[in-house]
C-alpha cells in the first residue's frame, strides 16, 4: 500500500481516515479540499484542481482523500488501494452538521487556513448538494468498484465499524510484520 484513494460522499469519514491511515502507514496525506478552496472559501479553476491533483499522483507515495471526478481515472491509474467509504447520507448528513458545529469560526484540519467551518445559509446549501448529489457521486464510485483494473486492491466500507476494524487489522499486520519481518497482505479480491 503506497498509493491510497480514498472516495465518499461528503461526511463519510474521508479526512479522518486519511489521517489515522498516514499515521499509521507514514504515507504523505492529502486532502481534495485544500486543492479545491483557496483561502475565503475561494474555489480554485478546474484546470488548477486538475494540475494539482495530477501533482499528487506523480508522486510515489500518498494518500489522497476526496472528489474532484474529473481525475479520477488518473488518480485511479496510480493508485494501488482503493477504499470507498459507502456509509448512508443521513449519517453523512449528521456528520456535516455536527462538524460545521464544532469547528464554526475555524479552518478544520482537512481545509486551508482562512476558510473556516460557518453554521448558517451556506451550511443548509452544502445539504442540499449533498442530497442532490447523492446517488450521480455513489454511481460515478459503484462503476469503479464493479469493473476496476487488475492493479487495485479494493475497499469498502458501509459502516463505521467497519473502518475501525479495517484500521485494527493494519495495527495488528503491523506488530506482525515487526516480530516476523513479513510484508502485510490485506488486500481483498475484487468483487
């Protein structure tokens, strides 16, 4: 595992499992929405998001978390996981409220400085696009998921629960791979 796409909808989890999987892996961590906004929640040109994304998969290493559809067959050509968390949109929806809450009036960690988390009109349009978006976004995924390259390992996730095990499980290869000097083998067959 050296090249990591995570995708979901937005409230699924993405962020959060990037960073607990950089910290347990050390691969460099990536966020969509840092190359998305600018500071003042400033969106970036398509063709900036393309050429920044594309910065990333040249890299050998990473793991980069988020949408931006656009160049997901080159981020898919590069990639070597695959993980899609498929968690249900009233939970996503849950999430998004819940965190505009708590970090209203600071950038969250996953965003640039200067764009700080509002719980107000724009909140209530972000769960609009959400729910406008919910089923065109999980069959842009499902497509991936039923037909993906030879190449990828794939994951995914409808439950919370499920992530935490699939995180408990690399904690464990990891001890293992350390006493016996094994390399990890995780990976699932495709579908």
């Amino acid at each position: 595992m050296q090249r990591v796409m995570i995708v979901g909808g937005p409230g699924s989890g993405k962020s959060t499992l990037a960073r607990e999987l950089g910290t347990r892996t050390g691969l460099p961590v990536f966020h969509m929405d840092q190359i998305h906004w600018q500071p003042g929640w400033v969106e970036r040109s398509k063709d900036e998001k393309d050429r920044l994304s594309s910065e990333v998969h040249r890299q050998d290493r990473w793991i980069f978390e988020g949408g931006h559809s656009r160049t997901y067959p080159e981020r898919i050509a590069r990639a070597d996981t695959f993980i899609w968390l498929d968690v249900p949109v009233t939970l996503r929806t849950i999430r998004v409220l819940r965190r505009s809450w708590v970090y209203r009036g600071q950038s969250r960690p996953d965003l640039p400085e200067g764009c700080p988390e509002q719980f107000n009109g724009r909140t209530v349009e972000f769960l609009k696009f959400i729910w406008d978006t919910r089923h065109s976004s999980r069959a842009k995924l499902l497509e991936v998921w039923q037909s993906p390259p030879a190449h990828l390992t794939l994951h995914r996730f409808t439950r919370l629960k499920e992530v935490r095990q699939f995180l408990a499980s690399l904690e464990k290869e990891q001890r293992g791979q350390a006493v016996t000097g094994t390399s990890p083998g995780h990976a699932r067959p495709h579908p």
